[in-house]
C-alpha cells in the first residue's frame, strides 16, 4: 500500500470517529437545551419554561436541575474535546507530509473553524435568553456533521458533477431554513404554543406581530396580546408548514438521487425522511416527548448530513 494510501485511510477512518463523537455533541447539547426548557420535568406541561421564567424573576436554577444535567455537561466537555483531537490529527494527515491533501484539508480548517467559533459561543450558550445564540450552537454542529460525513465518504476521491446540483443546494437550503425554524421553537420556549389553537393557517394570516420570528428577542412566556396568538405561535406554526413542501423536496430528491445512480444516499434520504415524519407527528400529538424530541433533533441532522453528499 503506498503512503498516500495509508494516508487516505487514516483520515477514513478519524472522519468516521470524527461523525461518531459530533452526532453525540448535537445530541447531548439538545438534551441540556430541551431539559433547560423544562422537558421530562415531572410536573408537565406547567413547568415548561420554568427555568426561563425564574431567570428572568432574578432567581438561581433549583439544585435538583442543575443535578439532573451534570452529568451531561460532562460528557458533553469530554466528547467535544475529543473532536478537537480527531480534527488536529485530520490536519496533521492531511499537511504533516507531501503531497498535501488540499481538498481534504480544506474541509478540516472549516471544521476547525466552526469548532473553535462554537467553543468560543459556549461560553454564553448556558446563561443566553435570546434564540439566536441556541440557534447558532444548534446549525453549527450540524453543518460540522456535514462536514465530517463529507470527508468520510469522499476522503482522497475526485467528486463527480452530480446531476440536479442545482435541485440539490435548494433542497438544503429549504431544509436549512425548516432547521433553523425549529431551532427557534425550541429557544422560544414556543413547542406547545399551538395547542391554543393558533396555528391555523386563518390565525397565521391575520398575524400583525411577528416579533416572534425574531431571534434576539428574549422570550416573554405567557403574554397574549388581544386579538393575537402568543408570539411562540407563530414561528412553530411556520415550522408545521414548512415541514409540508420539505418533506415533498426532499422524497423527490431522494428519488432523484435513486434515478441518478447514488442509489445508497437517495435510499437513506428517504428512510430519514419518513422516519422523521413520523417522529413531527409524535412530538405533536404527544406533547413534547424527550425521546422523540431528541430523536427529532438526531434525525434533522443526519438529512442534512445526508442532502450535503449529493451537492
């Protein structure tokens, strides 16, 4: 086996611990995020919010909550470290010798990047109120799961022109929006928010205040202007009607992808997206289960992982 060889597989197979150990990130930080919002809490739905509520009366979180997601934090901090030993070791197969992997090695500096701009960000993820910095944490592991899949299924290979490129990068685009949507619904403290009854597409038509889609608003739980739903309402209805021409993109993408000959993708697309919506329709009708919550967070980022292998 010649050097470059050797080389290639090593990155391999880092790329795949590299997968591993970010899939695991995402999800421990979803976990910290939805159990800081109250979900799993024993007294459902009335403590939902909760935590947010006493933070901004000026009062500290209960012991028992800041035990219950220690031991997450903690493996959260040791598996994130871990990351940032697979990619120092990505860049030293990738620079340490000649020829140097250039295309691979690009993709391992933006890794770098978006690790070190979140590790930077944590330092506010825990005590911020406003959704942008949750949303931010949120697309950043994913786009760095993207990354990660790319490198281990393209590691050392020439990439092809891939056919409906362009069908392609507006299907994640689309998804990166519906993503990004449900990032917000989450910050917002707004997932049962239309079990009042105002997520009809009537009541998001006649919507006057959409401070609710802005992201650097600190969320105001429980305030109900006359004549309007609550602010919550509107960024999870937009997310209930999204998920509809998502879902019909990306089953025709994955159908496309089959037809294409990238067979293997085209057929995990498709077995994601029905898996995930039927995970949209239990968290909906069961009010926020954690499991399916997480498993909801775990299935999002793998399709974006997944629509990235085909641009």
């Amino acid at each position: 086996m010649l050097i470059d060889d050797r080389r290639l597989l090593v990155l391999h197979r880092v790329a795949l611990l590299c997968v591993v150990s970010v899939l695991a990130v995402t999800t421990l930080s979803a976990f910290l995020r939805h159990a800081k919002a109250g979900l799993g809490c024993a007294e459902w739905p009335a403590c939902y919010g909760q935590e947010l509520r006493a933070a901004q009366r000026g009062e500290p979180p209960a012991a028992a909550e800041q035990a219950t997601t220690a031991v997450a934090r903690l493996a959260h901090r040791i598996v994130a470290t871990l990351v940032l030993l697979w990619i120092a070791i990505m860049l030293m197969v990738c620079f340490g010798a000649r020829p140097f992997l250039v295309r691979d090695g690009g993709i391992v500096l933006a890794l770098l990047a978006l690790a070190v701009g979140l590790a930077v960000l944590g330092r506010w993820s825990s005590d911020a109120r406003v959704p942008a910095v949750a949303m931010a944490n949120l697309f950043g592991g994913f786009a760095m799961l993207a990354l990660c899949v790319r490198l281990a299924a393209t590691a050392g290979r020439q990439e092809r022109a891939s056919t409906g490129r362009h069908a392609f990068v507006a299907g994640l685009l689309l998804l990166s929006a519906q993503i990004m949507l449900g990032g917000l619904v989450s910050a917002s403290h707004a997932g049962l928010s239309c079990d009042m009854g105002h997520c009809s597409a009537a009541e998001l038509l006649r919507i006057t205040d959409w401070s609710g889609l802005d992201p650097w608003r600190e969320p105001v739980l429980d305030s109900v202007r006359p004549g309007q739903p609550p602010a919550g309402a509107v960024a999870l209805g937009l997310h209930r009607y999204l998920a509809l021409p998502v879902a019909a993109m990306l089953g025709a993408l994955g159908l496309l992808a089959w037809r294409s000959g990238r067979r293997h993708i085209g057929a995990t697309l498709l077995v994601l997206l029905g898996a995930q919506v039927v995970l949209g329709l239990t968290i909906t009708f069961f009010a926020l289960p954690m499991g399916a919550v997480l498993l909801h967070n775990l299935f999002a980022a793998s399709l974006l992982a997944t629509l990235s292998l085909l641009i």
